[in-house]
C-alpha cells in the first residue's frame, strides 16, 4: 500500500463526496467500522434478499448500501470467525478444526502468532476496539480478546449457549461462563442475549463517543443459532405462517429468490439432503412442532433485527453513522445439528431443557429446526452449514456506509471473508506489517473490496483467482466458476467432484469425468494449497467440529 495515494484517494472517497468540500479545509476523519455477524442465518432468510421474516432495518441497509450475491464464508463458526479477523487461513490463524489437536501446527484451537487480527492492527491507527457476543477462538483466558487487540468486550467464549442464562449446552461447558474485559463475570439475570450483547455494544461506543477516535465494533450476535429461544411477541406474529411445511418453504423462498435478483431465472432447487423426512410422512402433531421450530427461527431473527436497528439508531444519536462502515454477514449456511438428541450432548442438555412443545422459546427449551427447515435457509444452494457445499458457504452481506456507491444494488462477483481486512485496513489507512511483536507474520490472502464498494470495479478476483477451504475432511477448492468438492470422511483425493457453477448453482452435475483435464488442474491446485496452509486430515475425534 502506497500510503500517499492511499491517503489522495480516501480523501476522494469519504471527503466532499460526503460532508462537503470543507473537507478540503480538513483532513476527514477515519471511518468508524460495525462488523456485525449473525449466528447460523440462511441465505434465504433477510426479506432484501427475498426472504419472508420481517428485516426492516436490514433491508434499509441494504437499500442504503450493497447486497452481495456471492459472498463465501467457511462452513463454520470457529473457522469463519479465525478467517474475517486475521484475513487468513483457519489453518494459518489457528483453527484448523473447531476443535484442537494438541501439538499440530494449524490445529491449535486458538489464535495463532502467525496472523495479526483486524483489532491489534486496527489499534495502531487510533482506533478504539469493542466486541459483544460469541468468541469461539479460545476457551482459556489468555486467549480471549484482550490479548488479540480489544479494548473492551463481553464475550462467550464457548460455540454455543443458552440465550437466557448460563445453563451449560456443550460438553466442555456445563456452566456457560462469560467474561468482560478480561475478567469473569455473571450473566445478567432474565437478559436476553440480543438485546443484552447490543446494550453491551451502545455502552462501549459511548464510553469514548467525545474523544474523537475512531471505533472497529464486532458485533458477534450469537442468534439465531440454537436453542431456539426469544421472547414470545417475536414469534407470535409468525404463528401459522409455516403450517406448509419446510418443502413448501424451500420452493417458495426458490421462487422470490429469483424474483429479489438474487439467483439466476434458469437456477435449478437441488433435492433435499437424505437426513430430511417427507413432510408428509410427519403425523399432525410432528407437523405442529415442526411448524413452531420454525415461527421461533423467525422470530428470533426478527429480534435481531430490532437489535441491529438499535445499534444504527445509537449511531445516528451520537452523529457518527454517516461517518461509519455497517458490514453485516452470516458466518456460515443454515445450521442443521440438533444435539438434545445427539449422543454426547443430550445428557447435559436434558439437565436443564425440555423439548416440549409447550415450553418451546422459553429459557428452560432446548429446540433446533435441523436439516429439514436448513434446506429452507439455504435455498437455492446444496446442503448446508457444515458441508463445504454452497449451501454451507454462500452467505448474505450487505455493506453500507461511506463511499459505498450504487445504492441499493446486488453484487454478483465471488467474494469470500478473506477480503473483508484487506478492505477494513485500506479504508484505515493501515498497512499489514511483515512483522508483528518480533515475529514474522502471513501475508494477507484476500484483496480491498474498495473498488467494487465506489464502483470502480465489477469484481476484485481474476477468473484464475484460488481459494480453497478444509475441515474435518470436509474440503472445496474454487478456481474461476469451477469448484472442486468433498463431502466425504476419511477424506480421500480421489472423492473429489467436480462442477462448474456458472451453470449448476445447485452442484448436481459432477463433470470430472465429462472435464479431466480441468478435473486435474484443479487437483494440482489443491496440493499447492494444501501444502501452503498445513492441512492435515487424520480421522475426526469425539467431539471435534462442534459448531
């Protein structure tokens, strides 16, 4: 980065564009930065991009910003979240799998020393540094995020938990334990994570709104992953809406995905994944469960809307959200685990939940809308969050804020949470070091959305642009419109297929018969890759990959 075009264009950018030419008088302040990151939401679900839950404030955002069709995430909380913060490789930062593989390079279970975060380089050019919500990057203290760059935060530090209290859900944490600012603390009694982690986020931002600075907020919302939980006046209004069933959801939200823009028309629905029953092979009362699984989905993602909503009015209070880039993403495909039935999980879960039909929402349920609904959220795409698939990878972004042009648009190009730092540190006027704390870093792996966001661009990769992905065996390689793919365990080379998604969206078609010698580019691409970031692929223990 050549900091003096850098700084000529960025005054271009976010100067009279924005507040008038006083900004030549000036210099214009650093933009503020809100990443802000559901927990397990559809592509489907947002109503901008054609979805059927109420998301006002999100398709406001959308409507001031950008809407991108083919955004890619990986396939899972941990490793999306060790990808967008570091502009890395899960291996490379440190996650190589949800879990940890004690003395393996690459599957630490943590940060690792070979990435800087966004907030640590961040920080370095003023910025103040706040987060609320899920962590998933380290369990122990010394992992948490003080010691990667934030300032003031509230965190889970866990994958998953209950979104009343502190009812422990997964195995390695019976008790759900929370920490601020470096020390634990308890978990308000009868607070509603959305609601809690948002005034959590209001409190950091206006603890420093006088001083002038710049702020980089992550919004980690842990909903709506399970259990399903919200307050009832969130999913009554739903009620009903899904008597149908999840096969009708699935072709309904097909069709008015076309219809937003967001799929191509001669885009084909995939079949639903094996594990799905027929609806209607369920007797009524299954149906009728069922049908309330998805009315608290809805309603939870309607509380997080309210929440984000919140958040941008605080902004427009304290007059900085003109001044500020809104990034708002899902960290993976719809989630289709459902562990109070899962071995391993459903003695722990069962202690303090219920999957009763009259207590579903409430603190003391404990509900997930599993593969079946899944297939609605991800709808147009194959599978969903687990599988490398694009059912589990393609995700919604918007971006809005300054310099974001053509308002209320749909970017088609290929993007993938590898770009989100590179476009966060140009926006900053930061360059990545080679260096950090006396040790030799990775260079960044993605590029500056910056040219599509002023529309200067259509796209930021070449066609010859690779990216790849692997956990637990589960793999992808994308090169162009073709993409290798494995969704088989013990990985193997020779399981990989081949598709090209320009004209199968939905991976029906494998051509690796059909396309040798693209079949074996590809194939060499991905021992380049797997060698560059130290994919190791032994067997998945007991435990590992928890989402």
């Amino acid at each position: 980065m050549k900091n003096k075009s850098n700084l000529f264009a960025l005054t271009a950018i976010f100067g009279c564009t924005l507040f008038s030419c006083q900004q030549e008088i000036s210099p214009p302040k650093p933009p503020n930065i809100l990443l802000i990151v559901a927990d397990d939401l559809g592509y489907a679900d947002l109503g901008s991009f054609g979805g059927d839950i109420d998301t006002p404030h999100l398709d406001e955002l959308a409507n001031q910003g950008i809407r991108f069709s083919r955004f890619h995430s990986s396939p899972l909380c941990a490793t999306s979240r060790a990808m967008f913060l570091t502009g890395n490789n899960n291996h490379v930062a440190g996650m190589g799998i949800q879990g940890r593989r004690e003395g393996v390079a690459g599957y630490e279970g943590y940060l690792s020393e070979r990435i800087i975060t966004i907030p640590q380089l961040l920080q370095t050019k003023g910025y103040h540094t706040y987060m609320a919500g899920k962590w998933h990057l380290g369990a122990e203290p010394e992992h948490h995020p003080d010691n990667k760059g934030f300032e003031k935060f509230f965190i889970t530090p866990q994958g998953g938990a209950n979104h009343y209290n502190n009812f422990g859900i997964l195995p390695q944490a019976p008790i759900s334990k929370y920490y601020e600012n470096g020390t634990e603390a308890e978990w308000p009694e009868g607070a509603y994570s959305t609601d809690f982690y948002t005034d959590k986020l209001i409190e950091y931002i206006g603890s420093n709104a006088e001083d002038g600075k710049p702020f980089f907020t992550f919004a980690a919302y842990t909903s709506p992953h399970w259990p399903l939980q919200v307050d009832e006046k969130y999913w009554r209004k739903y009620e009903g809406r899904y008597d149908a069933g999840y096969e009708e959801l699935k072709r309904q939200r097909f069709e008015s995905l076309k219809k937003a823009g967001m799929i191509p028309e001669n885009a084909l629905l995939p079949p639903s994944h094996p594990n799905v029953k027929a609806w209607d092979s369920l007797s009524p009362e299954e149906q009728k469960m069922e049908a309330r699984k998805m009315e608290l989905y809805a309603g939870m993602v309607d509380n997080l809307d309210y929440n984000i909503g919140r958040l941008i009015q605080y902004l427009k209070e304290i007059g900085v959200y003109e001044n500020t880039l809104i990034v708002f993403m899902s960290d993976n495909g719809a989630a289709a685990e459902d562990f109070y039935y899962e071995a391993g999980f459903k003695d722990l879960i069962r202690e303090n939940h219920t999957d009763a039909y009259a207590d579903m929402g409430k603190p003391n349920s404990f509900i997930s809308y599993g593969p079946q609904w899944a297939e609605a959220g991800s709808s147009p795409f194959k599978y969903y969050k687990g599988f490398t698939t694009e059912g589990g990878m393609n995700v919604p972004l918007i971006i809005s804020g300054p310099g974001v042009e053509n308002k209320g648009s749909i970017n088609d190009s290929f993007l993938t949470l590898l770009d989100l730092a590179p476009t966060f540190y140009e926006v900053a006027d930061a360059a990545y070091p080679a260096e950090w704390n006396g040790k030799v870093v990775k260079p960044l792996l993605g590029a500056s959305l910056l040219p599509v966001l002023t529309g200067k661009k259509q796209a930021i990769h070449a066609q010859n642009y690779v990216f790849g992905m692997e956990n637990n065996g589960y793999a992808m390689l994308r090169k162009g419109n073709w993409k290798l793919l494995n969704t088989e365990r013990p990985f193997e080379l020779k399981n990989f297929e081949l598709y090209n998604l320009e004209t199968d969206l939905s991976e029906q078609q494998d051509l690796k018969e059909a396309k040798p010698e693209k079949y074996q580019e590809l194939l060499l691409e991905w021992d380049k890759f797997s060698k560059q970031v130290g994919i190791v692929s032994p067997s998945p223990k007991q435990g590992e990959g928890i989402k």
